[in-house]
C-alpha cells in the first residue's frame, strides 16, 4: 500500500475529426508529444468495464504505471497509481476492486496506443492549470483494430470548472463534439459492452431501485472495509441490513428460494462485520463513560479497552478471511442474479410497509407494557425493518415520506441507546466484578432507564396520522 498513490482526475473528453486544429486557446504555451501504449485488463465478461472502471499498465508518458479508475463526483474520477514493477496485476490494485471482479481472473482485453500532443494551459504568473491532450488512438481487441481521435482537457490542482467551461466553447467551436463513452477502453470494447447490455431499459420500480442501492453499496465499500476503514465497515453493514431487510419484508417480489438463500447469507455477512463494527462503537461510548466517572475508574478503562479490542481483532481477522472468501464472492454472485431476473414485483407494495409499521407498533407496545430489555430490543430491529421499507417509497411521498423516516429514526434512536446500555452492562459484567464496575453498571442501567423515558415522546412523534397517511 505504501507504494499506491491515489488521486482525483477532473477532465472531460471531446470525439473529434480527423483533420481537427487545436484553436487558439488562452493560457496555451508550446506543447510535448508522447508515445503511450497501455494494456487494459478484465474479466473475460468485462465486469470493471460495465462498473465503470478501468485497469492497465502504461508505458510512455510522465506517469507510466498500473493505473486504476474508478467513479468519483461530477466529472471526477478516482486514479489509484502504482510503478511498473512486473507484468501481473497488483494485488493493492485488485483488492480495489475484488468485490466485482470476485474470484474471476482478469487478463488482458484490449491494448491502446496513443500519440498524444499535451499542450498546458497557464494562468499569468505561469503556472500549468490544465493540460490539453491531443490524441491519435489505435485500439486493437479481439473483435479487430480501430483508429480515431479525441481531445481531452483535464485540470491541475490550479484549474476550476470556470476554465473547463472556458475550454469546452473553443473546443466545440472548432469542431469537437462531447465524446460519446466515458473512456478510450469504453470506445474500444464498444460492441462487445452493447451486445451485452439490453436493448430498452425497463422503468426501474423503487423496490428494485432500492435493492440496488444496496448491492452498489456494499460494492463500494468493500475496498474501505479491506483497509480498515470503521466508516467502510459502518456503511457496508448498513447496506447488508437494509437489502436482507428489503427481502424480508417484499419477499413475495422475489423467487422463495432466492430470498431464503439471500436472507441468510446476508445475515452471515452483517454478522461479521458486526464483530468488527460493535466493538469499535462501544469501546468508543464506553471508554468516553469511563472517563467522565473519573481518575479511580482507569483501571476499568484498561479492561474495557483489552476486551474490546481483542473482540475488533479477531473480528477484523476473521472478516478479511470472508471477505477473500468463496461464500463472500457466491453471495454477490447470487445479489446479481436476483437484480439481472427481477420481474419487479407484487402490485401494491405500499400494503407491506404498512404491514412492517403495523408489527412494529405492536412489538413495542407489548415491550413497553412488559418493561423488559428483550422484547425492547425486538421492538427496535422491528422499526429498523419498517424505516428501511418506507424509505423504499419515501422519494415518491415527498415531505411526509421524508419526514416520517426521520420520526422513524429518532425513534430508532432511543431504542438504540437503550440497547447500547445493556450491551455495555453486560461488558462490565465480564471484565470484573469490583465496586468500581459496580457503580460503572449502575451508571450505564440509569442511562437506559432514562432513555425510556424520551420513547412516549418519539412513539407519538412518529404515530402522526398526516406521516402515515400516504401509505394507505
């Protein structure tokens, strides 16, 4: 990893004629031609490509190397660089992009050659704030050889989107026109990616849209969580949830055995990352407890943090086994699947988020009215089910929509705290039984009890009739 450098690439392309003069542009100073040749890899069905990333290994030019893209904001793509050591693909490189590519092999795809004339653009003082690629590009793939030209303008550090707007009017006054694929491999790979892809997209309904949320989710944070990233690891779990949470509550949208097979594999996936994840959020809260009961409790603090951090370790351990793992690669194979043949679904969906609200108010009435942690607990992942399923249709419901996901989660909140307090109970039940975890348990349990009593005001909050309505 120490040798990977990442950045960000803001640039647009234009297609242009073969007999097309750069016009005048402001800032232009004397240009340098390069001769590069760059081999593009891939699975042999051409899944970094149809996720919008590239792979290769390039040499010419000044920064000769592997290089990968991947999406970034807007007109901004992400450029992980890595030097030419060898001829196989790197490792650091693939674990970027191991969730899509799997266990798949990749191999070379396509080769590009391109004389490029690079002409700067200054600003008064001299200093480069664009570069203008010129580009005369062969392509040579299994499918045969094609040439063409195209012009690129990519920013420095010192460039805004004031100057590619700047450049785009010369350019398009010239001539040039807004290339039509996002790439020089999208163009060269151009027939074999449309003879794949369906002809008329079908309107995507919002339980298919929101299953792949879920799935580009996981994808996307999959590098993150291979890294270490508690964020990655976070939001990764999150999308787990929701797509098993999804399943369960629209299974008659999908095919039984599919949904049993997802449901319970994603449930595995959820748990370790969870043994990851809960580790690192109570040693946080309960570390910042410790801390405000004062000095005497450093001891506690010490044990605390050795539980805990030995529960991350071999979570994180054991997850990186998964993640490399064949269960991990079938269980996106199967997400896949499940999108790629979805029918979309029963008629009136609107009736099961209904039905997902109606349980669980009655979980947590039943939970309030027994006083005990379990059924409470129950009553909170009920409601996380039930927020998941109205965000579902909550873009379409506008305010209310939005609004009564928002009541949803502080409800879910309150809940949460809740839990949290008799998880962190039970921690200081295991490490010692000492006066000092004594009076860190009583803390920790007068933090649930008065964490019950902020639930009437949220169960009202969000039991209004004018949040609910739309849903029938």
């Amino acid at each position: 990893m120490d040798k990977m450098q990442i950045s960000t690439e803001t640039e647009r392309k234009y297609d242009v004629p073969a007999d097309f003069v750069l016009p005048d542009l402001p800032g232009a100073a004397d240009g340098a031609t390069h001769d590069l040749d760059a081999t593009y890899f891939d699975t042999t069905d051409l899944r970094l490509a149809r996720h919008q990333r590239t792979l290769r290994r390039r040499t010419g030019g000044d920064d000769a190397g592997w290089h990968l893209k991947t999406p970034g904001d807007g007109s901004s793509r992400t450029e992980h660089r890595m030097p030419l050591d060898g001829e196989d693909v790197p490792d650091d490189l693939l674990t970027e992009v191991r969730a899509i590519v799997r266990d798949t092999p990749v191999r070379p795809v396509a080769r590009l050659r391109t004389h490029r004339l690079e002409t700067p653009v200054r600003d008064a003082k001299g200093r480069i704030r664009a570069l203008i690629a010129q580009d005369t590009v062969t392509a040579e793939t299994d499918d045969g050889t094609q040439t063409w030209q195209e012009v690129e303008v990519e920013l420095t550090e010192r460039g805004d989107s004031k100057l590619l707007d700047e450049m785009e009017r010369l350019l398009l006054a010239a001539g040039a026109s807004p290339a039509e694929g996002p790439s020089k491999l999208a163009r060269a790979l151009a027939a074999r990616l449309a003879a794949t892809s369906p002809r008329k997209r079908p309107k995507i309904k919002p339980v298919l849209a929101y299953v792949r949320e879920q799935r580009d989710a996981i994808l996307e944070h999959d590098p993150g969580v291979r890294h270490g990233d508690a964020e990655a690891v976070h939001k990764m779990r999150v999308g787990t949830r929701r797509l098993r949470s999804t399943l369960k509550t629209f299974k008659r949208s999908f095919p039984p055995d599919a949904v049993e097979f997802l449901k319970a594999e994603l449930k595995w996936l959820a748990g370790s990352l969870g043994e990851v994840r809960d580790g690192q959020v109570l040693e946080h809260k309960l570390l910042a407890a410790v801390r405000d009961a004062g000095d005497e409790f450093a001891p506690v603090a010490d044990q605390i943090r050795d539980h805990l951090e030995a529960k991350v370790t071999a979570g994180t351990a054991q997850l990186a086994d998964d993640l490399n793992g064949e269960r991990y690669f079938r269980l996106l194979d199967a997400i896949d699947e499940l999108i790629a043949g979805w029918d979309g679904g029963e008629s009136k969906p609107l009736r099961r988020v209904r039905k997902a609200l109606d349980k669980a108010d009655r979980l947590l009435d039943e939970a309030t009215l027994a006083g005990a942690d379990e059924p409470l607990h129950e009553a909170r992942k009920s409601y996380k089910q039930a927020r998941y399923a109205v965000e579902v249709f909550a873009p379409e419901a506008g305010k209310p929509g939005k609004q009564l996901v928002k009541r949803l989660t502080d409800l879910q909140d309150v809940l949460g705290t809740h839990q949290d307090s008799v998880v962190a109970q039970e921690i200081l039940r295991s490490v010692g039984d000492g006066f000092p975890h004594g009076v860190l348990w009583e803390r920790q349990a007068q933090i649930g009890r008065d964490t019950l009593g902020e639930l009437p005001l949220a169960t009202r909050a969000s039991r209004k009739r004018e949040l609910r309505s739309w849903l029938g």
